[in-house]
C-alpha cells in the first residue's frame, strides 16, 4: 500500500474509512462505553534513558503479571542490563542467519565482526593473540590447561582457593584423557611444592567475589609452569588486566558483557594467550590482510582443530565459536567503550559495598570474609542458607548459589536499584527475624 512502512497520510485514512463506511476515526470507536475512552492524552511525565524506561515498564508488566523476582544471585552469572540497540543488530539476517565463514571472498561481515571481537578481548586482557571464541567460561579454562599440558609436557593443573568448583570440574573432565589433573593448594606456596605442575589458575574475582593480588601466585609457580588468569570482563574497566599481572594465558565468561541469562545459555568463553603460545590456541582466529588490489579484507589466520589439519597435530576438537555471542559481546563493548566499561564497574563496586553494609547490619547476618576486598559480589553467612533462599524468594528476591550450609552469594549489577537494595535488606531482616521468634 502507499507509503510502504511509513505512517499513513490522510489520503490513506481516507480511502480505508470510505472503505468501510465511516466519517472519521471517532466512528470506529463508537460501540465502546464513554467511560472507557480518554479525553486526553495521557501524562506520560518527563523522557527516560533507556534503561530507566525498561525497568518502568517492567515494574508496569509485573504489576498486571504478578510479582516477579529482582535478581541478586551471583556464581559466574549475572542479570545484566543488555542495550536494545545490541539486541536489534543482532536480529540483522546477515548476522543472524550467516554460517561459519568457510569462504573469505563471501563472509567478509562476519570475519571482521570475529576479528573485531578478537582485538576487544586482547586489549581488555593485556595479552597480544586472542581467539575467535568458545563454549563458555568453564571449556575456555578447560582448553587452557590442555594448552599448558602441551606446552609443557607436565600433568597437573595447580588451582588457587576460589577458582569456580564448576570450572575446574570441566577441567577434570577433559584431563582425563591426556593425563592431566587438578590440585588445589591453600597458598602460592603450595603451589611451588606441587610436583609436575603444567599451570597454576588463579580467578580474579573468584568465585565468593574476593579481589586479591593474583602475582605473588604467579611468581612463585614452579619455573616452566604456566601463569592462568580466570576474569570477569565486566570487571576489567576497574580492575588490571591479567597480562598486566603475570598471566601467560586468560580466560573468562562472556555472559557478563553483553548476553542475557537465558535459562542458563547460550554463554560464550574466551581465551588470550602471549605471543609464543599462539599456535597452541584452540579454535581459530581471524586475521586482517590486504586483497590483491590492496584493499583490507579479512580471513581466518590459524584453524587448529582436527576438521582442518592432521589429528596428531591438532591443539582442540573445538567446533564452534559461538559467533553470535561474540557479535553480542562486540556491540556490546562497543556501545560501553573504555569510559562506560570503567563507569560500569564504579557503578556495581558502589552499589555492592553499600549493600553489603546494609546487609551485615541484619542482626544474624555477616560478611563470610569480612577483610577481603570485593568487587561486585559477596559471600554472606546468614544461618541456614536454603532456608534464607526460599524465605527471600517468597519476598520477591533471589540470591544465591548457597556455598555450604549457612552462607550464600549476593551479586550487584548496573540493574540493582536502590530501593531494590534497601529491599533486599528489609527483608533479610524478616526473614532472619522469623528464624529467631
């Protein structure tokens, strides 16, 4: 019809109210009752940021839909906020319908965006050779222990406290079948006493949200061993990057820049390792070149998995790298820039440490390390953990995982108002109240 998908012109109004035999627009609403027709438009106050809209016609949604849950549970997952601007590129069909990029000369799109994401990942670690992407946080960490296992020839991977007992289960798993195993040690110490040590991993934040120097572990590692860094890259806006500390190879989730939680996936992990270390990446990276005519085109550099060389020299059976979740991570870094990714992280510090002093004001509660520094994420001890859940849950919150019997994790994200933190702590204390009458 006329004006495509543009609003219609008063010609258009015209033909279809002839069409169906009415004067004017009034006409077709005449059957309703008079008290349910505005007089006027409605008083939609002052314009709104777009995260700020959201959360309002959240609340308006749950109002008609019934209570829903604010999101404070942690563990490696987060409810962050996720720009509209990220989820509409996404919907493009050239992104959303492309298939692995087999042939340079017709996926050029999709080689940069995969190149683009690689450069993202390197500079927020501090190391030079990233990849283009892999399962999640857990199989990344996994892949860079098997790099350390090659690399070195040695079968154990030291793991400091608080490295995510889900990860280094995937680590064990994949160890199996090439002599590998994990070890954990109390102090970096420890570390240097294990015999036969391939890595050591340290997590930064780890998994109870403590910041702690990660080098002392990095220096006292036995000599040949390799330097692992787990990361939150939500946090690296704040926070040093791990090549800046000592790391050979980098590893993380990228749920936490740029994808919603989705029922638990699809995630996205990603790896960086330094120079000499490149060829034993897994997956495949991306690379920017020059055409005949010297015009810039894209291609993949290094594919080491076993669809594209001989098995005995392939690094991982690796089969994807998630390429629509690293476009996300892409726009989604891209939206923030350096400023916003530092401004992110101020903002989930601030709001984290002034919930935990809201939240260890709760008589029968407290910080489960009370001198540790943290980022956005807490353990606290509140007695019966699963007892505290389900009470905070029937209150409209959700905190968690339970870590052991009596503590649980708490998780702040750019998303956490403060009424919503001040709510929280209300009920906690009636929830712990409850507990003691």
């Amino acid at each position: 019809m006329p004006g495509g998908y543009l609003p219609h012109t008063e010609r258009d109004r015209r033909v279809m109210l002839e069409a169906v035999g009415a004067r004017d627009v009034d006409e077709l609403f005449a059957d309703l009752p008079s008290g349910l027709a505005l007089a006027a438009a409605p008083d939609l106050g002052p314009g709104l940021d777009e995260q700020s809209l959201a959360r309002r016609l959240a609340e308006l949604a749950a109002a008609s839909a019934g209570q829903s849950l604010v999101c404070f549970a942690g563990g490696g997952y987060y409810d962050r906020y996720v720009p509209a601007a990220e989820r509409a590129l996404l919907a493009r069909g050239e992104f959303l319908t492309a298939y692995t990029p087999y042939q340079p000369e017709v996926s050029q799109g999709t080689l940069q965006a995969t190149f683009e994401f690689q450069t993202m990942i390197s500079e927020l670690v501090g190391l030079p050779a990233a990849t283009a992407g892999l399962y999640d946080g857990s199989t990344a960490l996994a892949e860079a222990a098997l790099m350390a296992r090659a690399a070195t020839g040695r079968g154990t991977v030291v793991a400091a406290p608080g490295v995510h007992p889900e990860w280094l289960e995937v680590v064990g798993t994949y160890g199996q079948g090439h002599g590998l195993h994990v070890a954990t040690a109390a102090g970096p110490g420890d570390a240097a006493g294990t015999p036969d040590v391939a890595a050591v991993v340290v997590q930064q934040p780890d998994y109870f949200g403590r910041v702690a120097d990660v080098r002392p572990w990095f220096e006292a590692r036995p000599r040949g061993a390799l330097a692992i860094a787990a990361v939150n890259p939500a946090t690296l806006g704040v926070l040093e990057a791990p090549g800046a500390l000592g790391a050979d190879i980098a590893v993380g989730e990228g749920q936490s820049v740029g994808l919603p939680l989705s029922y638990g996936g699809p995630y996205l992990g990603f790896i960086a390792a330094r120079s000499e270390l490149l060829r034993r990446l897994p997956g495949r990276i991306c690379g920017r070149t020059a055409d005949a005519a010297g015009r810039t085109a894209f291609v993949l550099t290094l594919q080491a998995r076993e669809q594209h060389i001989r098995r005995a020299k392939a690094t991982s059976n690796v089969c994807t790298n998630q390429a629509l979740c690293a476009l996300a991570v892409t726009i989604y870094l891209s939206l923030l820039g350096p400023q916003g990714l530092r401004r992110l992280g101020e903002v989930c510090l601030a709001r984290a440490h002034y919930l935990a002093h809201r939240l260890r004001a709760v008589p029968g509660a407290a910080l489960a390390f009370p001198d540790a520094p943290f980022f956005d994420e807490f353990a606290l001890r509140v007695g019966d953990a699963p007892r505290v859940i389900r009470g905070l849950a029937a209150r409209g919150y959700l905190v968690g995982p339970a870590v052991g019997a009596e503590t649980v994790l708490v998780a702040v994200t750019e998303k956490r108002s403060r009424a919503e933190l001040d709510g929280l702590a209300a009920a906690l204390r009636e929830v712990l109240g409850d507990a003691r009458s």
